[in-house]
C-alpha cells in the first residue's frame, strides 16, 4: 500500500528512473574521462565482417549523421566525405583494433650485453577519445632494461601506434604499451610515460586549451624508486639536434 502512495506521488516510473540514472552515468563517465576496463572493449565478433564491409556501412552511419545535422550532402564538398570518413575509422584511426595490425614483436639478443636502460623518447602519439571520439594528442616515452632480448626501436613506436589506434583511455593506452614490450621481451622491466591533450578538454566542455594529462606504468625494476628517477631524469634532457 504504502508503496504505491509512493510510487503515486514519484514523478518517474522505476524504468525511467534507471533511464535517467544511466544517462546521468554516461555523463559522469565522459567528463570524468574515467575508463573501465584495462582491455579495449571488443565485442567477440568485432571480425566476423571484412573491412569492406565496415567501411559500407560506417559511410551510411555517418551519411546519415550529417543528413541529421542538416548538411546538404548533394555539395561537391560533401559528397565524398562519408566514404572518406569511413575509409579513416576502419584503415587508419581505428585500424589498431584489428589484430592483423598488430607489429610482429621481432626481438634480437643482446649480444653487446648493454646492460642500462634504454629509453625511447617523445613517439607522437595520435589517438582518439573512446568517451567523445575527439582527438588525443601528445607523446609518449618508453623504456626497458633488457634481461637477455633487446627490441628495434621502431618498433616501440609501432606499438605504442598500434594501441593508439583506437577508440582510448589514456590509462588503458599507457599499460597496453607496458604490457605488450613486456611479453615482447620477456621482462617486467618496462616503464611508459605518456603526456598527451584530450581535444574534448581543450576545445569542449572546459575548454581548457593548457592542460595536458600524464600517465605512467612503471613495471618491475621501474618500480624501484631509484631506478623510476634515472628514467624520468633522461626525459627532461634537452638534447639539441642541429
Ligand atoms: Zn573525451
């Protein structure tokens, strides 16, 4: 009895108000940048369409987008843009979700047992927000003491690429890197550090165009207080290169 008087005097039903708790949630989600889980969120048959496909597809989702917007998509301008927008998501943007992308993680001894870390500094990063899908731009600097296998350094920008490829978490980016030069080499002794701007904080929402965000992962030696220094110090090197 009681229950309905309130149900009564509720200006919502339950199922609108579980509406409106997740909408207030998928906000909260978005300003706080917050992610959730440390593994890209694919779906099981992320790969059961061939790329073509998805590019068909995407450029009618995103035809359809601008049609709602009331762009006039007849335009010269606009006409080729759904398909060339759908051609970036699938071969370029979003390419490091397939992973048929993903670099072969060729490793070599490391015969001239150079036994310090190394450190590869200010690989650029190009990503994409998976909260707005709005660009991430910044760089990101990675290290390793090796424990017998020593790695190209092209292909630590390769793989830092690879995961920027796709809709990101900076969290998520800066430990899939770690995590990825690990099994690579068979260490823990791997560290990234990213700094990187959130187009949807510079240009949107708060609109503060300054602020960049800093993460780090910091794996076994680099734990080591000692050892977390000497890398950060290398990064404040200004070397000048002319
Ligand atoms: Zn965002």
């Amino acid at each position: 009895m009681q229950t309905l008087k309130f149900a009564r005097k509720s200006r919502f039903n339950t199922l609108e108000l579980i509406t409106i708790m997740n909408e207030e949630r998928i906000e909260e989600i978005g300003e706080n940048h917050v992610g959730t889980s440390a593994k890209t969120p694919l779906r099981a048959d992320a790969f059961d369409i061939s790329d073509d496909e998805k590019i068909k597809r995407i450029e009618e989702s995103v035809k359809d987008i601008l049609n709602t917007l009331g762009m006039d998509l007849t335009d010269d301008s606009l006409q080729g843009t759904p398909k060339r927008v759908a051609k970036a998501f699938v071969n370029e943007i979003f390419m490091g979700l397939n992973p048929k992308h993903k670099p072969k993680a060729s490793t070599f001894e490391n015969n001239y047992n150079y036994g310090e870390m190394l450190v590869e500094k200010n690989i650029v990063v190009y990503s994409t927000c998976e909260h707005h899908l709005l660009p991430i731009i910044g760089r990101a600097h990675v290290a390793y003491i090796s424990d017998g296998k020593v790695i190209g350094l092209s292909k630590m920008n390769r793989i830092v690429e690879y995961f920027a490829k796709r809709p990101q978490v900076q969290e998520r980016l800066t430990m899939q890197v770690v995590q990825a030069m690990q099994e690579a080499l068979g260490t823990e002794d791997v560290a990234c550090v990213i700094d990187a701007k959130h187009l949807c904080v510079n240009s949107r929402g708060i609109k503060d165009i300054e602020s960049s965000t800093v993460t780090a992962e910091f794996g076994g030696k680099f734990k080591n207080q000692d050892t977390k220094r000497e890398f950060l110090d290398y990064l404040k090197l200004e070397t000048e290169f002319e």
